[in-house]
C-alpha cells in the first residue's frame, strides 16, 4: 500500500520547527516530546535565553548545565534579577566562564552579591593578586550587550569590589547602565578613557539634559544615546537637534518588558525601540532640510 504520509525535506521540517518554537517556551516543551530528531532541534532553544531571579532557578540551571555541557554552548542571553543571595557572584562567574557563545547579559541585582568569595577578599586584603579580580573578566569575547550598574565596569573605591580589566570588552557595541541615580562626573570619566572602542549605541537611565550633551560632544563614534525612564519628559528629545539622541520613554514595568524582548532577541526592546527612535530622527531632519533648501549636519 502505498504511503500516504507527506515527507518533507529534513532540512524544512527543523525549519518549520524551530520557527514554531521561536520565543515560546510553551510551545518548545510539547514539541521536545513529538520525535527524538524534533528534541536534539528544539532543546538548545530552551538554553538560548535564561532570566534568574531565585538561587532555585539558578540551581536548577547549573544543573541541567553539568549534566549536558553541551548546552553551554546554545546560552546567548542571560539576565539576572531580583533580590541578591550569598552564591550570586559563584553563579555568575559559572555562567560566564562555561557558555562561551553568551552576546548579551544584564544584572539587575543589589550589592551584596559584588564581593568577591571570602577567600578571595582576604588574599585582596592582604594585597595578594587575584585572577581574576572581577567575574567579569571570564566573560565571552563574543559578548557585546551589556546592561548593569556603571559600578559593575569602574568598581567602588576603598571597597573589595574591583574594576574589571576593561581591555576584556572589545567587542561590547551595546551598553545600558542601569542606575537609576546616574553619576556624571563618572559616566564621562569612563567614556573619555581608551576602552570600548566598538561601542556604538549607548543608554541610561533617568540621565539629565546636561550629561547627555557632554557625552555627544565627546570625540566617540556613537550611533545612538539613549536615555530612559518614568521620570524622563518625552519633550527633552526635541531640546538636543543631533539624531542620535533619543529618548525611550518606559515606566519600570514597561521597561522590564522592553529589555525582555531584547534578551529574547525580538523587535520591540529597548535597542529596537531606540533604533526606531533614532532613524525617525534622521529621515526628518533629512526632510527639513531638503524643503529649506539646506543639507542636515
């Protein structure tokens, strides 16, 4: 008898597959169970995007990890939140030194997670060099989003909380600083040093008119500033004529959804919303100046 079954070309169906399970974790979970070739598909997707917020789901995950190191490799991004625990800084000196292929992280975290292991702070208190000072240091050098508090990059002086060697993050063309109380005097310090030189599109939080004037006046090849935040009038933006500049407005809900859709690697997060903004920006000053007559700066 003859078989009726369509059969498609293995290459479609993994396509069809992975489309159907892109972004839906829900989904992914039912189409694991349909055929074992469906599972070695689809798993990996299930590493692709990791959000902790509870020393259980981070357990959780280190296992899965160890039991399977090849998952490492499908982790591309991670975002940690919530409230701090004693493990965090083990947690995520793991994540970054085993998944090798991670392009975007963001830590959302208190403090108390920032000094080193006791062991290491009394080799630091004693003067003894550790390697490396910061986990940042272990991170991929695929690694190019990075969203944290300005802290995380320049450490706290006269505290066991060092900076990260900066030379780490060549690769780094995306950088949201998440404090909600943004430092000027620092912010300029760091961008003024030699360090990020792929950096391109930067963002940060409840910035003032001033600070971000600085910044485009600084001989840095951004392609868009961003600034965001509940407490951020939308009108700012039309006081800063360069179209780089751009103003993203979220309260923190909405912001935690944008920043989701980033680690996910959909179309409506924060970069992608600011892209928008930005090419917006762009196209009419290109117009106004074509009906006057004159070419846009």
């Amino acid at each position: 008898m003859q078989n009726l079954v369509p059969r498609l070309p293995l290459e479609l169906e993994r396509e069809i597959f992975e489309l159907s399970a892109w972004h839906d974790k829900p989904t992914m979970l039912v189409l694991i169970l349909v055929a074992s070739r469906v599972r070695v598909w689809i798993e990996p997707l299930l590493h692709r995007v990791i959000r902790i917020r509870t020393r259980e789901q981070f357990k959780a995950l280190h296992e899965r990890l160890t039991n399977n190191a090849t998952y490492c490799a499908s982790v591309c991004h991670v975002l940690f939140t919530g409230a701090s625990w004693p493990e965090l800084y083990h947690a995520l000196e793991y994540i970054l030194r085993e998944c090798t292929n991670l392009v975007d992280l963001g830590i959302w975290v208190g403090d108390a997670w920032k000094t080193p292991p006791a062991a290491a702070a009394a080799g630091c208190a004693a003067g003894e060099r550790q390697e490396p000072r910061n986990f940042l240091e272990v991170a991929s050098p695929r690694l190019s989003r990075l969203s944290l508090m300005l802290e995380d990059l320049t450490g706290v002086p006269g505290a066991l909380i060092f900076a990260p060697d900066l030379r780490c993050f060549t690769s780094v063309t995306h950088l949201d600083l998440v404090d909600f109380n943004p430092q000027p005097p620092a912010i300029l310090a760091l961008l003024k040093r030699p360090v990020l030189p792929s950096l391109a599109c930067l963002a940060i939080a409840d910035a003032d008119i001033e600070l971000c004037r600085a910044i485009l006046a600084l001989p840095r090849p951004l392609r868009i500033l961003c600034i965001y935040g509940e407490l951020v009038p939308e009108h700012i933006e039309a006081t800063i004529p360069d179209p780089r500049f751009c103003v993203v407005y979220a309260a923190d809900s909405q912001y935690s959804q944008a920043i989701g859709s980033t680690l996910r690697g959909a179309n409506a997060g924060l970069w992608e919303l600011a892209e928008r903004r930005v090419e917006t920006r762009r196209r009419n000053a290109v117009e106004a100046a074509s009906a006057s007559g004159r070419m846009p700066v």
